[in-house]
C-alpha cells in the first residue's frame, strides 16, 4: 500500500472511481457523472496547491484504487486553518481497510500542513464513512435534514468535526 500525490495519469482512473460514487447516488450530490475535461480541470485547481494536495492510493499491485484529499472548507480567509476531509475508493476496494488508512494518512497530512480543524461532510446513511470517521474521534456535529437530492430522493448530510490543534506541535 502506498499513498502519494497524485499525477495526471491518475486522472482517468479518480474520474471512474469518482463516477462510481455518482452513479450510485447519494454519496457526492452530483446527479451525472463527470467528464475527463471536468476531472481535468479538477485537477490543474489541485496540482499546485500545497494547502489542498490530491492523494492516490495505490495497493499492493500497483492499482490505484482510491484517492483523498484535503479541499478548502470555505473559500474565505478566515477559514484557511480548516479542512474538508473526502476520500473515494473504487466499489471493488471497498471493505479491505484502506479508507481508514487514507484518512489516518490524511490527518497526518492535515497536521502536516498545520490545519487546526478537519470536516468530512457525508451524506446520512453512509454507515461505512461514519464508522470510519468515528475510528478517529470525529464526531458528528451537525445534520442539515434533506438538503441533497440524489436524484430519486432528498436525504439528510452529516458534520462530522475533528480538532488536531492540540496535535500540531506534539
């Protein structure tokens, strides 16, 4: 298992994984799949951003089969120490242990980077996420009741909240 930054070559393969998610609804909000030139544009946003790197997650036979990233929570100043935690792993990689990997990676990440909070925004029923999450003391903060549509229904989102100020400089 490896996570690295993620390179253009990755592109296609995120793009797939991430459609995966779209196509089977109420995971991402996005009602159509993405597009190669939307994943790439994606991408350039990310490929120089120190603050809000694209990670790949490559297992043991040199597959990628996931990727995460620390995006901007809100794009405003006064927020620049927080980060939105999201991960996405192929349906195929789904179960084996690696997204509780990446988002260890990704908190050590954050600390790296010197962020004091971290939120994962997940739709209300994603059991697997909240688990995970919960593996890691966040704790759920918030549900914004039936604010996303996923194209058949509206569901409710959760807040899931973890502060690592006091981690910093540990």
């Amino acid at each position: 298992m490896t996570i690295r930054l993620a390179t253009k070559a990755d592109i296609p393969v995120m793009m797939d994984i991430y459609n995966q998610a779209v196509v089977r609804q109420g995971i991402t909000a996005d009602l159509t799949p993405k597009t190669l030139a939307n994943r790439e544009a994606w991408f350039a946003e990310h490929e120089n951003d120190e603050q809000h790197p694209l990670f790949a997650y490559v297992n043991e036979a040199g597959m990628v089969v996931g990727y995460g990233y620390l995006g901007s929570f809100i794009d405003r100043e006064g927020y620049d120490q927080v980060a939105e935690l999201s991960y996405y792993f192929d349906h195929a990689a789904q179960g084996q242990g690696y997204g509780t990997k990446m988002v260890d990676w990704l908190i050590n990440k954050a600390l790296d980077l010197h962020y004091r909070k971290l939120i994962a925004i997940v739709a209300a029923g994603n059991v697997p996420s909240g688990k995970i999450l919960s593996k890691f003391e966040f704790t759920l903060k918030g549900l914004l009741p039936e604010v996303m549509y996923t194209g058949a229904q509206f569901v409710d989102v959760e807040y899931w909240y973890l502060d690592i100020s006091d981690r910093i400089w540990d």
